[in-house]
C-alpha cells in the first residue's frame, strides 16, 4: 500500500485550481540501519519550529495561548485570519497583498518571520546547545522560519461536500530539523549549511458532512507543539515534542466529528519524517478528541504504530496523551504524557521511552502572557535523545545515547505590542540525571550534566 510519490503536487494544483466548481466552503528515517545498536541510533529529527498567540484572535492584542492552536494548525489555519491587508486603524493586524485570481478560489495566503537568538551559559566550543532545538546555536543570529501559506479549508458547514487543500514553505535553520526522506533532503541537498527549505505540509482535503480526510503531506496529531511558531508557547521546544513523537508525516488521515464535544481519527502514513518510504509497510495513527460543552476543558488521545527501519522488521509505537484545562479566562493548565516502545534487534526486551510534560499559560493584560514548562523525559534505552548532526552532511548537535532521565523548566513572556508583533523572551534551564553516552554527557560539549540558557525571538506576521 504505497502512495505515489507524485501524487501530493498533483492533488494540491488540482484542489486549487477546481475550489470554484465546489461548494463554497531524524533524518533518522535516512540512517537506522536495520543493526543497529540503542546507543547508535539517532533519533528522529526534530520539526521544533512551531507560540504566541494568533495575532487575530483579538481585537487589539488579546493573547490567547490556548490548544486551539494545534487544532487550527492541523485543520489547515481555519481560525487563522491575519485581518484587512490595507487600511484600519493601528491595532488591526495586517496581511500581504491576495491576488485576486486567489480571493476568486476562496485561497488564502499568510506567512510570518521568526528570528532570534540564544545565549548559553557555557559557551560551548561547538556552538551547539545540545539537545534543544530548535534555537540550537549558541550566540548566534537565526532567521528559524521565513513563512508563507496558501490555503483553502474544506469548510461545508457540516453538510454536503467541500473540498480544500493546503500548502507550506518555510526557509530557515529550522529545515535541519524538519527534514523528510525524499523531500527536503533531494530539495536542499546535505552539505552542512544552515538554511534550507521545508515543505511543512501539502494536502489535499475532501469533506463530506462529518467527515473529512486529508491526503498527502501533513502534521500528525501527536503532542500539544507544533511546528509553526506562532502556535506555541516558546521560543524553544520540549524534549517531548522533538524526541518522543512523529511530527510530520505523509499518507491519508480522516477526521469524523461525531458530535460538538468529540470526533475521532484514524489513517495510515509512510512513516516518521517519510515522504517516501524505507520499506514498504504503512504505520497506523489515529485517535480522539473531547470537548467540554463550555469549551473550558479538552482531552485528546493519539497513537502511532509502524516499523522504521528499511527492513520493515523493528515496529515502534507510541501514545500521546493531552489535557487541557483553563481555570479562570486567564490561566490554562495543559498536561502532556508520551510513551514509546521499539523493537530493538538481538535485545531481550523492547526499547523504552516515557515522560510528563506540564504547561501553565498565564494572561497578564491584553498585551502580556507569563508561561512556564515543566518536563521529565526518560530516555530508558538511551535510543531517542539524539541530535540531527549524526546524519552526515547536517550541521547541528551529534551526541547520542543517553540513557537516563533528563529534565526541563522554562519560564517566559510573550510581549505583542502590535497584532503583527510578537516578541518572547525565555531562560531555560536543562539537567540529566543517568549514564554518559558515546559521546559524553548531552551539554557543554560532552562535559557537563546541565546547562542554563536565555533566547528571545521576534516574529512579524503578515
């Protein structure tokens, strides 16, 4: 059961090109060998782009970090609108100019740019930050995210058919990070520069009713973090999200919204970070979610299951679990768990990985958010935590099996003076608790068991 590998392009051109006859609405799949050990084996790499709030959702700034983000992202940006793209006073967001030809399919097209720095405690010789992505370099400029959008959500209002679809580039040093087999690595080739070009997602969507199904290349539904910038709540990424989960995939993925309060999805996918496939078996991903009646409260449960190596022989499953809670209009609580098994060849028992990810998202005014994250992740066999500068020809953090548990607070603002304007300064400190890899301890170049960092970025919407 193989998609062809022409078919996204394809779908996407035909979906926008024919809206109008519709009713309006890491790398390490390149690198597993099939013998390799737990502690050579390199994680899969990390999409750690997308944490700010929308800068529409408000009338003037009204931040609003809530896990409707990752909702709105895997449905195509449809609460995401960037306002008038001239005129209006001040506090009205602005966007890029929309051809008409566009306005006339109902396509709509936004971008933003995340740029930042961040500054480590050790200063590092290799200027790496080790594990953290995707603010990786240290005391070292990163445009991460130069982003454009075109999309048009396959919206019939519960009835009938609709059809849509959905594109994303972005070019950055994020691309050393969102890397999949046959896409990224053939567009920008491996020869350790910094930037690159990512192609986040490229679907066509067709809706009947209820049901809706996305075929091609998009974000899966693991985790609460995503790979936008401007849908999380950092500058930096958890270990949960960049380690334990897929992030994008690329197959088919139906969505069947069963009532107002809960809807299921299930479909099948190449594989993490595939976009073609290393063998030739399918992994399944599929879920739930809930939604209270006041729309306080959500709960979403996915998994993922399939083999990633090229002899289709070491199956890797994991769960994801995510809750969400807003306790007064200003203070959200959101509590993520993962866990992870992998077949591992000549071993007694599976590879293991598990942890507890937590969230508290705090609203001072209409301009200002305080967030705070707290994570433990074990890394049991030591087969995750793994940089992307294992795969040859990328620059970036090469440690690798580490066996142990490693820990994470963050704490940060999100300022956003202007709709347009959001600016996130954060200090983050990152300890280990467990045995030292093959390439040493995972900070400060091998040597330490911790480190301390500050980053800020910028990000302009448009």
């Amino acid at each position: 059961m193989k998609i062809p590998r022409y078919m996204i392009p394809l779908v996407v051109l035909a979906s926008l090109s024919t809206a109008t006859a519709w009713a309006y609405d890491s790398l390490g799949y390149l690198l597993q060998p099939p013998s390799a050990s737990p502690s050579d084996r390199p994680a899969d790499p990390v999409l750690a782009d997308p944490v700010a709030p929308t800068p529409s959702k408000a009338p003037v700034n009204d931040l609003d970090l809530s896990s409707e983000y990752s909702k709105e992202y895997e449905s195509g940006y449809d609460g995401y609108d960037p306002g008038p793209s001239l005129g209006g006073s001040p506090s009205e967001p602005r966007t890029i100019w929309q051809p008409y030809i566009l306005q006339n399919l109902g396509i709509k097209m936004g971008g933003w740019l995340e740029q930042g720095i961040t500054f480590n405690g050790d200063s590092p010789a290799s200027r790496f930050n080790g594990p953290v992505a995707t603010n990786d370099l240290d005391n070292e400029y990163q445009m991460n995210q130069l982003w454009l959008y075109l999309t048009r959500p396959a919206d019939n209002e519960g009835y009938g058919w609709a059809i849509g679809g959905h594109v994303d580039m972005t070019y950055g040093t994020d691309w050393r990070f969102g890397i999949n087999r046959g896409l990224e690595d053939r567009i920008n080739g491996l020869n350790g520069q910094t930037y690159g070009l990512v192609i986040p997602q490229a679907y066509l969507e067709i809706a009947y009713n209820n049901l809706s199904v996305k075929l091609g290349h998009f974000a899966a539904i693991l985790d609460y973090e995503v790979v936008p910038a401007i849908f999380n709540p950092f500058y930096s990424h958890s270990y949960s999200y960049g380690y334990t989960v897929p992030q994008l995939v690329t197959g088919v993925l139906a969505n069947y919204q069963l009532n107002d309060q809960w809807s299921v999805q299930a479909g099948f996918t190449r594989g993490w970070s595939m976009f073609e496939d290393n063998n030739n078996d399918m992994d399944f991903m599929g879920g739930f979610k809930w939604l209270s009646d006041d729309e306080r409260s959500s709960l979403a449960y996915a998994i993922s299951s399939g083999p990633q190596d090229p002899a289709g022989e070491e199956n890797r499953f994991v769960h994801s679990f995510v809750a969400t809670h807003k306790f007064t209009e200003k203070f959200e609580y959101v509590f993520i768990q993962n866990l992870g098994l992998e077949e591992v060849p000549n071993a007694a028992d599976d590879a293991e990985w598990y942890g507890i990810n937590q969230y508290f998202l705090y609203t001072i005014n209409p301009c200002w958010q305080a967030n705070l994250r707290v994570e433990w992740l074990r890394d049991d066999d030591g087969v995750r935590i793994a940089g992307p500068g294992n795969i040859p020809g990328v620059r970036a953090w090469d440690g690798r099996g580490f066996a142990g548990h490693f820990y994470e607070v963050t704490a940060g603002l999100t300022w956003q003076p202007h709709p347009n304007v959001i600016f996130r300064p954060e200090v983050r400190y990152d300890w280990y608790d467990g045995l030292a890899g093959p390439t040493g301890l995972p900070f400060d170049d091998g040597t330490r068991d911790d480190q301390f960092l500050f980053g800020m970025d910028l990000i302009l919407t448009y």
